[in-house]
C-alpha cells in the first residue's frame, strides 16, 4: 500500500472499487448543481425580485422583521443571510461527520431537507417574497451543509496524485447536468402558452423541478460511497459532542497556519466567483433589459462551456501545477468582471460574450480550487476543514452579495454593484500567490503530487 493510501484511505480496496465509488462521487455533482444553476443563478434571483417589488410600498421598499429592505436588494441580502447561518451549520455538522466517521446520514438529511425546501419554491406567487427569502435560506443552508461533507470524501476516494482529474470531472458532471435541465427549462419556458401555463406558473416548475432532480439523484452517491471509521466510531451522534468536536478543531487551526493562508485566499476570491454566478441573472435582466429567454440561453452557453473549461484547466494543472492555474483563472476573472461593467443595455450579442468568458474560466478555477485544498487538509480532518472551505463553495459567498446589495442600495446601479466585484479578484490573487503550496501540505502531513 503506498504512503498516499495509508493517509487518506484512498487506496483500500480494489482499484475498481475506488473508480465505482469516484463515480458514485461524481453523481452528487449532478444531483445538486441543478440547484445552484437552475435556481440560484438563473431563475429565483429574478423572479423573487419581481415578487418582492409586487409586495414593495410607493418608496420601493419591502419590509421583513420591520428592516427597510430596498426590492432590488431583497435576493442578494437573503443569500448573504443563508450564508451566514451555514457558518454556523456547517462546522458543527463537519465536526460530528469525522468524529463518529458517520458522512453518509449527515449527508441524505441535508440533501433532503434542501431538496424539499427546492420544490416547495412552486407555491412562491403573488406577493409571498418572506416565504421564498424562508425557502431559500433553507434551501442554501442544506445545499453548503451537504456539499462539506460531499466534498470530504475527495481525500477519502482519491490519491494525492489523482485529486485534480476526480474534482474536475465531478465539476464536469455537475455543468452537464445543469445543461441537460437547462434545456428541459428552456422547452418549458419558450412553449408555457402552448401548454397553457402562465409564465409565472412556468418559473415555478422549473424551480421545483430543480429539487425533484436533487433527490432523486442522491440515491447514487448514498448507495455507491463507503463509511470509514471516524475517530469515535459507533458512538451516538449528538449536538453536545459535535459542539465539544468543534472546539477542538478550531484549537487545533493555529497548527496548520499556511492551510488557513490559502482559505483565506479562496475565501476573498470565489466569493467573487459566487456573487457573479448567482446576481449575473439580476444584472442581466434589471440592468441590460436582457429578457428570461436570452437569460436561460447565456446560462445555458455558461453550462456547456464549463464543462469543457473544467476539463481543460485541470489539464493545464498537470503541466503547470494547480496553483499557476488558479492564478491564471483569477486574471481572466478581473478582465471578465470589468467587461461586465461596460456591456450596453439591449445587446444580447456582447452578453452572450461575457457568458462565454465566464464558462470557460469557471468549473476550472473552482474544481482546482477544491483539489488543491484537499492537498492541505491533515487526515481526519477533511469534514470539518470542508466545513470552512464551504463558507465559500457554489452559492454560499456572503461577502460578496452583501457589497453587491450595498452597491447597488447606494447608487441603485447594478453596474457599480459589478464593477465592485474586481476586489476580490484582485486581493484574491494577491494572497494566493503568497502561499507556499508545496509547505502547506507537508504541514499537514501529506505526500505531494508531482506538480501542485
């Protein structure tokens, strides 16, 4: 058995074995990446920005808990709220995954519970905008608590040296799926007055159908991954001993302080990442008059070239490093974001464009992100670390949003909001490249790939 496999368990059991669980793996991507491309970047942020300006008074303005919400804000502000309660959400179940070793319960209960609240998004009408900021709080928090301990079985079912390829084609499976909905949604969306479905009612099939899929498809990963013990294994799982875990953990941060140097670098730049993918729709329709179908179609470009994007940053990984990648990935995202801010109003041609640039750096850039951290996690560790990595994972930036609502509550321009997004790149960028990879996962105990 060789060194990787004795630190990450990777290499028990036969190699077919390990493709069968990697491709289980993979099917976890495909059941709920529809979520965050159906519902969080393509249909909700616009549909409950028009159910909240429905509810809004003569000054523009709604209400939840008696706070002056401006409409326009309402989605970005709610996405920063569902955000901050995962940060204390995912920890703790990150905590109680590796000390009882028990990833798989943890990990149905949250995808269940998200999908529900997902197809419960179908009664979201008229002026109900506090039951859909509820649905989607419930929702985010269930989609980021279960994609940490998704994401915590990649050391498990991967080696150091294959870590790259498996996160890529699990990002590449989840952009294929978000594809394949897309076009069903678009089939639907397009032909709603042939089928006698309002356009409202048709938004609201599309959103639930998104849970529908999610659990439907988690079936796999369930059945296809395999437990390894924790380090309390068989012990009864409670609130009390996963806050007890917890403790530990963040006594046990101040040891691995270059791993917490590279969070803290993907934390500032994929809240950018984020905040993009899950306003581009609002931007698009609010500021440039780009209407649901262009809307659906630019995604839809977004979906498919993603897939090819992932695939071929993770092959630029192998001859450059990750690292180098990531970087590159970063520069083309300020370029990205600054174009955004110049796009004339009524031209889907150039936002075509910008979704084409978005497509090609995106899957790569998070895919990497996820394999290299993976590399800087000490073993034992990987739910609970995932658990902060999550905090910035697919539509769980809060950060991000909160600038982009402030932006835009100030100057009621989404284009300043945009522009405000560069920052983060920028500090992103800057703080990555001063992280010694390769010390990193030697702090933590961990054999290296060739290139990282």
């Amino acid at each position: 058995m060789t060194v990787s496999a004795v630190v990450t368990g990777a290499g028990d059991g036969t190699a077919a074995e390990r493709r069968r669980e990697q491709r289980g793996w993979y099917f976890y991507d495909w059941a709920n990446s529809v979520f965050s491309t159906s519902v969080l970047t393509v249909f909700l942020g616009p549909y409950l920005t028009e159910v909240a300006k429905a509810a809004a008074d003569a000054d523009g303005y709604v209400h939840p808990l008696g706070l002056p919400v401006r409409a326009g804000s309402y989605f970005a502000y709610t996405v920063s709220l569902s955000v901050l309660l995962s940060v204390f959400v995912m920890p703790l179940a990150g905590a109680i995954a590796d000390h009882t070793g028990r990833k798989k319960p943890i990990l149905g209960v949250f995808a269940y519970l998200g999908a529900a609240a997902t197809a419960g998004m179908f009664f979201l009408d008229g002026e109900r905008y506090v039951l859909g900021g509820v649905l989607l709080v419930v929702a985010n928090v269930s989609f980021a608590t279960s994609a940490v301990i998704y994401n915590a079985f990649l050391p498990q079912i991967a080696g150091p040296e294959e870590r790259d390829a498996v996160s890529s084609r699990g990002w590449a499976f989840g952009y294929a799926a978000g594809s394949v909905v897309l076009v069903a949604n678009l089939a639907l969306f397009l032909q709603h007055e042939a089928l006698g479905v309002s356009e409202g009612s048709a938004v609201r099939i599309c959103l639930a159908s998104a849970g529908v899929w999610w659990a439907v498809f988690t079936v796999v990963p369930l059945l296809r991954l395999r437990e390894r013990p924790g380090a309390a294994a068989g012990s009864r799982v409670s609130l009390l001993s996963g806050w007890r875990q917890l403790a530990v953990t963040f006594r046990e941060l101040r040891r691995y302080r270059l791993t917490m140097l590279f969070l803290l670098a993907y934390l500032v730049y994929n809240d950018g990442v984020q905040t993009v993918i899950t306003q581009a729709s609002v931007f698009g329709s609010e500021e440039l008059g780009v209407d649901q179908t262009t809307l659906i179609g630019a995604v839809l470009l977004v979906q498919v070239l993603a897939v090819a994007g992932a695939l071929l940053l993770g092959r630029l990984a192998a001859r450059h490093g990750a690292k180098r990648t990531v970087l590159g990935s970063l520069v083309a995202w300020t370029v990205i974001v600054a174009a955004g801010y110049f796009l004339p109003a009524g031209a889907p041609v150039f936002f075509f464009a910008l979704a084409a640039g978005i497509g090609l750096v995106m899957g790569g850039s998070q895919a990497l992100s996820r394999s290299l951290y993976s590399q800087l996690v000490p073993a034992g560790k990987e739910a609970e670390f995932f658990s902060l990595y999550e905090v910035s994972d697919r539509g769980t930036s809060w950060l991000g949003p909160l600038v982009f609502g402030l932006a835009y509550q100030l100057t009621e321009s989404y284009r300043a909001a945009i522009i405000s997004l560069v920052v983060f790149f920028v500090l992103g960028f800057v703080l990555l490249l001063r992280v010694p990879v390769e010390r990193a996962a030697a702090a933590a105990g961990n054999p290296q790939p060739d290139r990282i």
